[in-house]
C-alpha cells in the first residue's frame, strides 16, 4: 500500500498547534483502521523562515509541493507583518500557481456547538464554492501620486471566461452530487456592470448542461440577509474570490464558530495537489495557551483524505469528530473546557473503539 504523502505547511500562529493536533489524529486512524497509511513531510514555511530568508516561500516551492498527493496547511500571518505581505507571499503564492481554482467550505451546524440563530435549530448543511484563481484578488491596479492629496489607487476585479465557465460547472457538479441538487450564484451584477453580468451569463448557459440541478441567482447583499433570515431555502452556493470570502466568513459564525470550519482549495483537474486548511487564521491571541479549536484541521484533513480517494476513513473520522463535540469535549471558543490536546486524546480514543 502506498501511503499518501502529505506536505504539511503549520506556517504561523496557532497554525502549528492544530496542524500537529490533526497529524496525531490522522496517524491514529491510520493506525486503527489499517486500510490506509499516511506520510507526512514537515515544510517550514512561514512568517520565521520569511524573517530569515527576506521571502515566504523558495524559489522552488512549487517543484517541492508537487511531489506531494495533498497540502494540509494551518495559517499564515504574524503580528509584525502587514496581512497583504504575508498572505500574498505564502498562501495566494499557492494557490495562484498552482491553480487551486476551487475553494469548498462545508458549513453544518455540529454537535456542540451554538447557533446564533434560532432558524438553525433545524439544522444549516450548506456547501459553499468560492472562486479562488482571479477576480477582486487577482492583484490587478496599482496607485499613482502617492502621498498626494489626489493620490488614487485601482483594484481591478479580472474575470475571464475560463474562469468562471470552470467554477460554474465545478459548482454545478457538486451541487449534482448532493441531495437537495440547488445551487444559488451569487454576483452583484445590477451595479457591476462587466464582470458580475458575464458570470450572470455564464450560469444561465451553464446551466442547460444540469437540468437535474434547480438553480437560482442572488445579488449579494440581498443574499446576506437570505443566509440568515432563510437558511434552509440554501444548499450549494457559488460566487466570486471576495463575495465568498464574506458569506464564509459569515456562514461560518452561522454555523456556530470560526474555529470548525474547514476549507478546500481544490484543482478539480488534479494536475496539481490540493490544499487543506481552516478557515480561521493565525489568532495570536490564543496562540501558545494550547487552547486552539482544532477541529476545523481535523474536519479539512477528512476533506482531504474523502479528496484522495480514502472516502470511507473521512466518513469514519467526521464521525468520531461529532461524537467527541457532542459529548461535550470542546474547546473555550464553543463554551467548553478542553484544551486542544484534551480534544485530540478524546478523538484518537473515538477511533480506537473503530478498531
Ligand atoms: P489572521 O490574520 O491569520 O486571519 P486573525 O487572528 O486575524 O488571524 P482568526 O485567526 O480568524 O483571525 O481569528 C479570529 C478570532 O477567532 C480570534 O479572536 C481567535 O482567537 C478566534 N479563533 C480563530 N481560530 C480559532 C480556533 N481554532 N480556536 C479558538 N479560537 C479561534
Ligand atoms: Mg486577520
């Protein structure tokens, strides 16, 4: 059996807390299950290794990660580094390149954890897909009189056909696997009058390719105020690079807390591996008390191991994840108690009783 080889990129902050906190849990599942095995390579980069190299990543990080089945990253961003330093020198320098053109976040309300909507009670299970290569982020404009009183600066939002034809389609094909089979995509194409109305266009040709998928469209800001007033009226949900950073962000703290929430970034071509990281970044604040909510890495590891083909070992671990939130071993953030070894020992005992 050939293991699957992962790069492991703990990077800045809590990053390394759960990204080592997922590394006990995966090998543990391994071990038990005994019907995968699992290799990881420990890659240094980060905010240290930019303070001693004067750069996040080397020249040949690309070459590096492509020896490898799968990315398994935890955060980036420090302190004393200005946010658009660091992000763009690590993690959009990943995903760019390689094309992880497709970033999944799975939102459900869990066990143990607290809605702050009543709604909710009834439960949210939303998949959002949120444009990753181009748009609002594809670090087009530039300033000019710098300093001045009229100084001015642009944020050029590049859309490209190809682009959004391959995330519509990727958005289709996951909204044609789930149940429900309804994709809502979002765009704001009443005031924005280029970009936002060709991928109105480009989900409506889309779309005759699916005529089992009920789709509708949503201009952004009306679709805030759906995700909280109706969030059962959602199932899958598309939109571009900003607009799904926001509904994320929000559709994560609907579900209950940052500190679960996983994400994907996919190359649906498998040319290039895929990245799996949490949504929340590197929280200084907590970072070194060993009380970091791991369970956002624990349930991005089962998405990358459900990616790499291991569907039934994702399954089995997304389980013992739930049964340990449910018993109530859960970190500050959701009320609980445990520090973030406490929340490993609990799932890697769930998986032994597997065994
Ligand atoms: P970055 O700049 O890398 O995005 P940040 O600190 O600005 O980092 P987050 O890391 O997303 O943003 O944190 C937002 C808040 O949520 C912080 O107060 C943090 O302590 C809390 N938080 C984030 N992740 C977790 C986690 N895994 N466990 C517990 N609390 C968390
Ligand atoms: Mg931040």
């Amino acid at each position: 059996m050939a293991p699957l080889r992962i790069a492991s990129i703990p990077g800045d902050g809590i990053g390394p807390e759960v990204v080592s906190a997922t590394i006990q849990v995966l090998q543990q599942l391994s071990k038990t299950l005994g019907t995968f095995e699992i290799d990881f390579t420990h890659v240094p980069w980060g905010t240290d290794y930019y303070k001693k190299n004067g750069r996040y990543i080397p020249d040949d990080a690309l070459t590096t990660l492509r020896q490898f089945d799968a990315v398994l990253f935890g955060a980036v961003g420090a302190p004393d580094v200005p946010d658009h330093v660091s992000l763009w020198g690590l993690l959009l320098a990943i995903r760019g390149p390689l094309q992880l053109y497709a970033n999944v976040r799975p939102v459900r309300t869990f066990p143990g954890t607290k809605s702050p909507l009543d709604t909710a009670k009834k439960g949210i299970d939303w998949m959002l897909v949120r444009e990753n290569s181009e748009g609002e982020y594809s670090g087009q404009g530039g300033r000019s009189h710098v300093g001045q009183q009229w100084e001015a600066a642009t944020e050029v939002a590049m859309f490209t056909r190809v682009g959004i034809e391959r995330i519509i389609r990727f958005a289709f094909e996951t909204a044609q696997s789930r149940p429900k089979k309804q994709l809502t995509v979002v765009t704001k194409s009443n005031s924005m009058r280029n970009g936002m109305v060709l991928w109105d266009e480009i989900a409506a040709s889309v779309a005759k390719e699916f005529p089992d998928v009920t789709w509708d469209k949503m201009l952004v800001d009306a679709m805030t105020v759906r995700m909280v007033m109706k969030p059962q009226s959602l199932d899958t949900i598309v939109g571009t690079n900003l607009h799904m950073d926001i509904l994320s962000d929000l559709a994560a703290a609907l579900a209950g807390s940052i500190g679960i929430a996983p994400s994907s970034n996919l190359d649906p071509t498998r040319k290039n591996p895929s990245m799996f990281e949490p949504v929340h970044g590197s929280a200084f604040d907590i970072t070194g008390k060993g009380i970091a909510n791991p369970v956002g890495t624990f349930w991005s590891a089962a998405e990358m191991l459900s990616w790499l083909g291991e569907k039934d070992a994702s399954n089995k671990l997304l389980v013992c994840i739930e049964e340990v939130c449910a018993a109530g071993f859960v970190t500050a953030d959701l009320g609980g108690s445990c520090n973030t070894q406490q929340v490993v020992d609990a799932v890697c005992a769930e998986i032994q009783k597997l065994g």
